[in-house]
C-alpha cells in the first residue's frame, strides 16, 4: 500500500470567544483560534490591531486569554495558523470591552460673552462608554424650552434664536445602559440690552417747593445695567443726589422743575431711556405790577399790567384800586389760569392818581400782593370848600383858595372883578394853597375874586366871592329818612348859605293846613360852610304831618327849606318764615341762644334789615323760632301800619332769585303777611305765637300745666296724710279702750307730725290757688297778646319821652 498524504496550507481558520466577544470590564476571555492544515498547524501567533497583544494576555497554542479585561483590551484580535505550507490561515474577531458612560463633557460655539438675545448657539456634549452612548438633554431639571432642539442624536442643544426663557442650566445625561448615566451641565445666561425702562417718583411728579422728592429708575437687563441722570437734556441739579437707579433732591427749588431722563446701559445696544417730568409747585409772586406811562397825563389812557410767577397758573388775580378814606377797595380786573393780566384806564384824570394793587392766589401758601402808585399829570384841580364870604365892613376875613395838583409846585395868582388885587390884600402862596387876607374889610374890598393855579400842564380858575352879610339862604335836600311806631322821625339835610351869621334851622311841623308849630333847632357857626344835619326827634301825635327847615340869621327874609310829608302810625307786627333749603337742622337751633341759633339768626336778621331798608317806619326784625324741614326760620317784623304792602313787595322782590345773602331758599314756600298765624293750625305757617306757644304758654301760662303738676303732688299728699292719720286715731282708740296706754305717747307723737304736714299742704294749696286767680283776672284777652320774642330785635330809633326832643349829628 501507498500512503499518499496530502499536504496543504491552513484553510478554514476560525477564531472564536468564550463566553463572547463582548463582555465588560474586569471579567475574563478567552479566544480560541483552529484552522484544517495538513500537517497539521505548528503554530498559532496573535495579533491585536496589527501589533502585540496586551501583557496581561495569555497565549497557549491557539488560546488567547484575558483574565481581566480592561478597556485597552478591546481591539480586533487577529489569529495566523502556520503548518509551514504557505499560505497561513487566519482570522480575526474583534473583542469589545464593555463600561459605562463617563468624561461627560458639554462645549459650546460661542463664549457667554456671545449668547447675545436673538444670536443662534450649539452646545454639543461628548462622553467615553462602551457600547456607544446616547444623549439626552433638560433645563433647570425640565424639558427643554420651545426654540431649544437637538441635533446630531442628541448630542448638540441647538438654539437658532436665543430668548430671555433660554437662560437657565442646561445638563447633558449621556448613557450606554451601562451603569450610572454621566451628567455635564452648562449655564447659558441669555444677555440683552435694558428693556422696561422706567422711572417712577415719590411722593409724587407733583411737588410742592421746599418739599424732597425721589426719583426711581428701573430696567430689565442682563447683565445688569449702569444708570445716568440728566434733567433738560443737561445735567441734574447740583442739589441732587444720584445714587444707582436712585435721584433725589431734598429740598426741591422752583428751578428744579423739567424733564428727568434716566439712561440704562449694560454694554448691549440699545441703551434703555425713559423720562419723567417733575413739576414743582409753590405760591405766586408778582414778579412785576407797573404801568405803561407813569405818571400818565390827565385825558390820556394808560395800561396797568401785572405780571406773576406761579405754579400752577393763579386761580385768582385782580387788579384792585385801593380805597382811600371810607371808600373801600374797587376791584378793576380779574383773571383766572393766566400769569398776566392788564388793565386799561380811558380818559385819566386827577381822580385815577392813587395806589393800586394786584393780588395773586393759586391756592399754595400765601397770596401775593404787589403794590403800584399811580402818578397822573393834570392841571391844578381846586379843593377848597367855600366860594362865598359874607363879612361885615371893618371885620377881617382869610379866602382860602386850594388846589390839588401834580407835578408841583404850583404857583398863584388873585384878581378882583378883572383887576389885580391892591395891595391892602395879604396873599400867602404855598405849594398847593394860597390866601387871601384882609385885617378890615372895605365896601370897596366886595367882589368876586379870581384865583389862578398853574402848574406845569396847566392853569385852571376858581371864583369866590366876598360880600357883605346877608339873609340866610334854603336848604333844597330835606329828607325823612325813618320814622317809627313812637312818633319818632329822622329827619337829614344841608344847610344854604348862612350870609356870614350865626343862623338857627328851626325843625317845623304842622298837620293838614294847621299852624306850623317849631321843634328842635340847631344852630349854624357864622364860619361853618352849609354844614349837614342829621336830626331824631319826637313829634306829639300819630298824624300826617308836613315838615320844613326854616333858617334865621337876624337879616330878613327867613329861608324855608322845601317842605317833607311823613305819616305818623302805629306798628304793624308782618309774621314770615325762611325757608331755607341748603340748610341743615340740628337741635341746637331749638334753643335761640345757643351759638348756632344766634349765628343764623344774626345773619337773617342782617339780611332783613337790608330788605326793609327802605320802609321808613320798619323798626327792626325778629327770629322767633327755628323748625325742621330742611330749616325753617320763623321771624316778626315791625312796619308802619300803612306800609304792610310794601313790606310784602320788598321781600318776595329779594327772594324772587331764590337767594337771601347767599343762602338758599324756596321763594315759593317763603312768605310774609300781616295776619298772625293761628296756634295749633298748619304747622307750615310763619307762626311767631306757635314759636310762644312752644316754649312758653305766655306770661300767664304759669297757671296752666306747672300748676297742674303742683296740684297733682299736693292732692297725692293730702291723701296720704288724712289716710295716715285715719289709721293713727283708730289705733289710740282701741288702745285706749284696751288699757294699753304705754303705746299711745309715740302715736300721739307721730299723729301730730301727720297733722301739721297736712296744714302746711293746705295752706301751700289755697295760696297757689289765690295766685292763679290774680294771674286770670291780669290776663289780656288772646287775641289781643303780642307773641314773646325769642331772638334780638334791632330798631332804628329808640322810643323817647313824650315832649319833643332830639338827637343831633352833625356831618
């Protein structure tokens, strides 16, 4: 036989792993490698990725093991069979070293400088692990936020447009199921320019001078921002204090008020602005009250104008002129929102010359006043108060001859009948007077006199006339000016010319066509000038008298004045009632003197007084009680008995606007007549009684519901008594008749105390009883009692005694 041995290279080479090719870190493998050779393979070399395998690797014929594995050991392990027959066999198989995920790690493209608002930005996070590790991405412990996705299989966060809701800390979990996952985490803050700027005030953008205010500016910015001020559009004030976001002034100035604008800067474009505008407010001041030609010439026109700094605006401004003497102020011009106001005078003259003032108010502090003096340049304007001189021959005699004038001085001249004055004459001239003197006037000194004032605009003449003494002349003025229920009148006039005597005004009187019969009379000094006359005096009966003046001075003609009718009546008590609507009632207007009663009643009876100014015979008003409804003032008025109707006419004329000095009343529910209201009817009408009735029942009332009273106790007690002393008197009889007497001492005792209380009470009884029976018999009859006043009347004249007297004022 022939053994014939085919020899051949390894084919069919396989290298396998027990227990597998992939297997985790720290546990054992082991690679087996055969191949078909013939002969057979001698010898089985290893290779990993091409060169040596691991030093902790052993090698044993076709045998590769690990005993722990690490993660170097994985790689493609390559196994070449040799039986000396080329080719070798071989074959590889690649061995995988498993571990978890770890070196987690998170880049970004942009530094946090660039993460910029609507920018884009890729953060892709890497990690080491076997089997290949996957990506999952949250924020601030959430699912990502819309605008933020992944890319790559989750390895990148991409965002195409950054957004405020972006900002946060982002954290990649990279897993390969093995173990724990590994986290990296990467903060992105999203940086934008300020948004939101805003500046706020305290107290308030409104603020009064001398008051502090705070200024507050706000931005939302990222990073955060840096704050500038600036007012106008310069710099703040050199008062404010700047802090931050923070402005503020501790005592605001007027000057302070503008626009604030605060800058909020972060270093990202655009920078944030926002502006505020703080007014301050304080009181008015006239910065400048002048006119526009000063002094002005008479017959011209001039301009005041005041001009005033305030804020706000005035609510008030006025130009006043300013009284002089009684006169009081006059009000000009007025104005309201403005800062100027201007006021034209036509046709100026000596009169206009005076100070005149320009008020200012806006309600903050106190009102402003600026004064302002009128000059006015007109020709010498004569002030004296005589043009006539009656003196005797040989008596001296002063004319005085005086001028008002501006500019001065001013210079005199005098002439008689056309011809200078001769030189007997003594003329003294001052700077606006001049006068002319005689020590014993002549029949030749009589005539009119001519004095001239010139000033620089001008000259202007005055006549006055010396003659010699003469007969009086009339008063033509006569008035009557009050009369009342006493047949007192008032009587006013001025006195004529008294032809340089000593004159006497008899006051006369007369009725129908009868005898003129002299009151009292007043005596004029021969140097007095037409003085005037106020005189109260009484005539003797209710009649319809004529009445006149008659001057004497010793020269006939008497004078006799024009002559004045007055009727002398009885008073006539007219009953009304106020309505008054806007009014509130309160309890103490029950009581008419307690200080709010009295402070109404003042103003109501104030305001009758003035509504009956005209009725000669009123003698004044009376508030006699207040009741509700909103308030209704119940009042008397004493008139003439001839003058009721005009009464009447004169209050429903000044309440015809609903108005009485400026308080509000029903016109239509207010009334007045002369008929008394009737007690216990309609409580609506003007009831003076009803007001009587109310809080007291009249004078005689005291026997009325008091001694009702009275009599109830007393009758209470003298049943009591007679009933205890019934009941003491049995007891000692049965005492007595018992033999008791030890008992009967006490009772006498205590019946006698009994008894003398009973006397006493009768005796208080019949007493009271005797009082209200003089009470009746001194009682007028009702219709004929006058109601008791309840508030303070004020009549114009006071009664006076029967004979006639008077009460002279001399003006």
């Amino acid at each position: 036989d022939v053994s014939i041995t085919v020899r051949y290279a390894p084919k069919d080479t396989a290298v396998a792993a027990t227990p597998s090719a992939i297997r985790p870190e720290r546990q054992s493998i082991t690679l087996t490698c055969t191949a078909d050779a013939e002969p057979d393979v001698t010898n089985y070399s290893w290779t990993k990725d091409g060169g040596n395998v691991p030093s902790g690797a052993s090698v044993t014929g076709g045998s590769l093991q690990i005993s722990q594995l690490n993660r170097a050991h994985s790689g493609d392990y390559t196994c070449t069979a040799d039986n000396g027959i080329d080719p070798d066999g071989q074959d590889s198989i690649t061995v995988d070293v498993t571990y978890p995920a770890e070196n987690a790690e998170i880049t970004c493209n942009k530094a946090a400088a660039q993460h910029l608002q609507s920018s884009s930005l890729e953060c892709t996070c890497t990690a080491d692990g076997v089997p290949a590790v996957s990506f999952s991405w949250t924020k601030d412990g959430s699912t990502l936020p819309t605008g933020a996705t992944t890319a790559d299989g989750g390895a990148k966060l991409v965002f195409n447009s950054l957004a405020k809701a972006h900002s946060g800390t982002y954290r990649c979990s990279a897993s390969n199921g093995i173990g724990a996952a590994d986290q990296a985490d990467v903060s992105i803050t999203v940086r934008y320019a300020p948004e939101d700027t805003t500046v706020t005030a305290s107290p308030s953008t409104t603020v009064q001078e001398g008051q502090p205010i705070t200024l507050t500016c706000t931005a939302n910015a990222v990073p955060a921002v840096s704050y500038t001020w600036t007012k106008d559009g310069g710099n703040v004030p050199s008062g404010a204090s700047v802090s931050g976001g923070s402005l503020q002034i501790a005592q605001l100035n007027r000057s302070d008020s503008g626009d604030y604008t605060c800058m909020a800067d972060n270093g990202i474009d655009p920078d944030g602005q926002d502006t505020i505008t703080v007014d301050v407010t304080y009181p008015p001041s006239v910065e400048s009250f002048n006119a526009d030609s000063n002094p002005v010439d008479e017959n011209n026109s001039v301009t005041l104008t005041c001009t005033v700094d305030s804020n706000p605006d005035p609510t008030s401004i006025r130009i006043v002129r300013e009284g002089t003497g009684s006169e009081g102020d006059t009000t000009l011009e007025t104005g309201q929102d403005v800062k100027t106001l201007s006021r034209t005078i036509e046709n100026v003259s000596y009169t206009t010359a005076g100070t005149y003032r320009c008020d200012a108010d806006n309600g903050i502090g106190t009102a402003a006043t600026g004064d302002l003096t009128l000059l006015v340049n007109y020709i010498p304007v004569f002030t004296h108060e005589r043009d006539r001189y009656a003196i005797g021959k040989g008596a001296p005699v002063t004319m005085m001859c005086n001028v008002t004038a501006y500019p001065t001085p001013v210079t005199f001249s005098w002439t008689v009948d056309g011809v200078p004055v001769n030189q007997i004459a003594n003329i003294v001239s001052e700077d606006l007077g001049s006068s002319l003197s005689y020590t014993a006037v002549r029949e030749a000194d009589y005539g009119l006199y001519n004095c001239t004032a010139t000033n620089a605009q001008g000259s202007r003449s005055a006549i006055i006339e010396l003659a010699a003494e003469s007969a009086p002349e009339p008063s033509d003025d006569l008035e009557v000016t009050k009369k009342n229920s006493s047949n007192h009148v008032n009587l006013q006039w001025t006195a004529g010319f008294n032809g340089g005597l000593e004159t006497n005004h008899t006051i006369q009187y007369r009725t129908g066509g009868g005898t003129w019969q002299d009151g009292p009379q007043e005596t004029e000094q021969a140097n007095e000038n037409r003085p005037h006359y106020t005189v109260t005096f009484q005539l003797p009966d209710k009649a319809t008298y004529n009445i006149r003046i008659r001057a004497t001075n010793g020269i006939e003609p008497a004078a006799i004045s024009n002559m004045k009718s007055v009727k002398v009546e009885a008073a006539k008590t007219m009953y009304g009632d106020f309505f008054l609507t806007r009014e509130t009632f309160n309890k103490d207007l029950l009581d008419l003197q307690s200080p709010s009663a009295v402070r109404l009643s003042n103003r109501l009876i104030n305001e009758l007084d003035q509504i009956f100014e005209h009725i000669l015979g009123y003698e004044g008003s009376t508030i006699t009680l207040y009741r509700e409804g909103s308030v209704v003032a119940l009042f008397q008025s004493k008139v003439g008995e001839s003058e009721t109707e005009d009464t009447v006419a004169a209050f429903t004329n000044s309440i015809s606007d609903g108005q009485v000095g400026g308080l509000a009343v029903d016109k239509d529910r207010s009334t007045i007549t002369d008929k008394p209201p009737t007690v216990g009817g309609d409580a609506t009408l003007p009831s003076a009684l009803v007001s009587a009735g109310t809080v007291a029942t009249e004078a005689g009332a005291i026997g009325g519901p008091v001694m009702s009273a009275n009599n109830n106790i007393i009758y209470i007690s003298i049943g009591v008594c007679t009933a205890v002393l019934l009941v003491i008197i049995t007891v000692v009889v049965v005492l007595a008749v018992g033999g008791t007497i030890s008992y009967i001492t006490p009772l006498y005792i205590a019946g006698g105390v009994c008894a003398a209380v009973l006397v006493v009470t009768i005796i208080a009884l019949v007493l009271l009883a005797l009082r209200r029976r003089r009470s009746a018999s001194t009682k007028k009859d009702p219709g004929d009692r006058k109601p008791k006043p309840m508030g303070v009347a004020r009549p114009f004249l006071s009664d006076a005694p029967a004979t006639p007297t008077s009460k002279i004022e001399m003006e």
